[in-house]
C-alpha cells in the first residue's frame, strides 16, 4: 500500500525555450523555478505535459529535472519527475536515470494511443514499481490518452507500496469521489484541474498538480492551504479571482497559453515547438485580461525574479 505525505500545490512546469525553439532557455527556466519556490509551491512537476515532454530529447529531460532538482534542494521542495508513455521499458530506463539525479519520485501518465485494457493499466504501473524503488505518482488523464483508469484499477495500484498518489485529470468528479472512498489510507489524491481543486480536497483529495500556479505560484498555493485548513470561503474567494485564468490556461492546447502568459508577464520567451504553435491573436487577447484580473501581473512583480543570477 502506498504512504505518502505528499500535499499541497505542486507546479506543473513550464519548459522555457529559446526564441527560435532550438534549445533550453537555462536563464529563464531558473528564473521560473526562483519565481516558483518564493511564491511557496509544494513541490515541482518538470517535464509532465505542461513541460511539453513529447518534444523533449532525452539530453534535455535530463538537463530540466538536474536544473530543477538543483533549484529545489535548498528549500527542501519535492520534485516529482515526469516518466510516462507508452513504452514502459522505456519509462523504467528513464525513472532510473531521474533517480540517479535526485529527484523525490516520478509522476507518470498512463499509456496512450495503445489503450491497454485495465489489467495492462495495472501491469504497466506494477512493472514500473517493482524496476524503480521511487514514489510513483500516477497520472489519469482520458482527454489526452484515450483511456481511464477506473477507480477499481486504480484501488489495485494503489496498493502497491511505492505508488503514492494519482493526478486525476478525468474531470469526473464521481469518479474521484469513488477513488477517495476505496483507495487505502495514506494514498494521496491530487486534482489534475486547477478550477476543481477545492471540490477535489473537499471529498478528501491533498491538493492539485497546478497549471495556473506557473503564473501565480503564490496565489494557487494560498488556495489550496486554506481549502486544506477547511477554510472554503477563503478559499473560494481565491478561486472566484483566478478562476478566469484557471479557465483561459485552456482555452487553446496546454501549454500554449500558459507559456504565452509566462511571456506576457516577462519570465519566458514565447516559443513552441511543433506541432504546437501560437495562440489567435483574439485568444490572446482574452488571455492577457484574464491575467489583468486574476492578478497575476500585480503577484509578478512584487516578485524579485529579475535579480536571479544567471
């Protein structure tokens, strides 16, 4: 059974590139870490989906979770890699690699595109575990691979010792009432979806695996404390002033307009790699007054980001 006492607001990262797309931005990504650990985040996630980790050489993996662990050693922030896919050999040989750089655990997102049936979900997460002695964070996501771990394979997962937590991103949220019945005590249940955290820990979740707290790590880290003190109507007035972002993060594929709304506010370039590309100029601009009222500029800059030294 799995124990763990992962809670909290953890970031999702946002993997900065140079302007043309063709390598890191190591300046910025250490400024988007210093901007992280100061607004208060839990823990950091490189390299999941936000991370755009499909387009990412295995050189580049390596370098973003060694940066990232670097950054978080001295406050003593988790780091949570991203290791999933659809070839758990492959998964297995990169988990390992992770953990010779010192990261805390792995979040790894169920197969896609092969669509296992549930006892291949389940054989997939066991094989991990039993190759790789880290905490394994599992990461439902149906919209983007095609398949749901049910409540019932996912109560069979998380009896096995080192799978700690689920990212539940199914946006079903009987679904997540039934995993916080009938997984076993100590299993952590993170929300996937920044606009549902408060629901999510209301039915006995720990927290969320954040997009928006890329922007305002200190204002999705304020909300999630007070909904785990049982403080919803601080909570919620928190949630009523960021939900417009929370919802315009999405509005065109993730990360594109987080990582345009990193640009506007300074912190990155705003630069993709196919096949994603640019946001419409009209979402763009919905965006930008989305930041204007969520506050997320105004959080940016009472932030001393800018004096990293690089």
């Amino acid at each position: 059974m799995g124990s763990t006492t992962l809670k909290g607001c953890g970031t999702a990262l946002a993997t900065p590139f140079t302007p043309d797309g063709a390598r890191l931005d190591e300046n910025a990504f250490r400024n988007l870490l210093r901007y992280q650990i100061e607004g208060g985040v839990h823990f950091l996630v490189p390299c999941g989906t936000t991370g755009e980790n499909p387009t990412l050489s295995h050189e580049e993996a390596l370098r973003v979770v060694e940066m990232t662990v670097a950054a978080a050693k001295p406050a003593r922030i988790p780091v949570y890699a991203g290791a999933g896919g659809n070839n758990t050999a492959h998964i297995i040989e990169l988990a390992r690699e992770y953990e010779k750089l010192g990261v805390t655990g792995i979040l790894s997102v169920s197969p896609y595109y092969n669509k296992p049936t549930q006892e291949g979900l389940y054989q997939h997460y066991a094989a991990i575990a039993k190759s790789v002695p880290l905490p394994i964070i599992v990461y439902n996501v149906p919209g983007r691979t095609a398949s749901n771990i049910e409540p019932a394979t996912l109560a069979r997962i998380a009896r096995i010792d080192n799978i700690v937590a689920v990212k539940e991103a199914s946006g079903n949220i009987s679904q997540m009432a039934e995993i916080a019945a009938t997984v076993p005590d100590g299993f952590a249940l993170l929300s996937g979806d920044d606009s549902i955290t408060i629901p999510v820990i209301s039915l006995g979740g720990v927290g969320v695996v954040s997009v928006v707290s890329n922007e305002m790590p200190a204002g999705m880290s304020q909300l999630v404390n007070a909904a785990l003190r049982g403080d919803y109507a601080d909570a919620r007035r928190r949630q009523k002033k960021m939900l417009p972002l929370m919802q315009t993060n999405f509005i065109e594929s993730s990360p594109i307009p987080v990582k345009a709304a990193l640009a506007m506010m300074g912190l990155i370039e705003e630069s993709y790699r196919l096949p994603l590309v640019p946001m419409k100029p009209e979402n763009k601009a919905k965006l930008r007054a989305a930041l204007e009222e969520s506050g997320a500029f105004q959080e940016y800059n009472a932030c001393r980001t800018d004096r990293v030294a690089v």
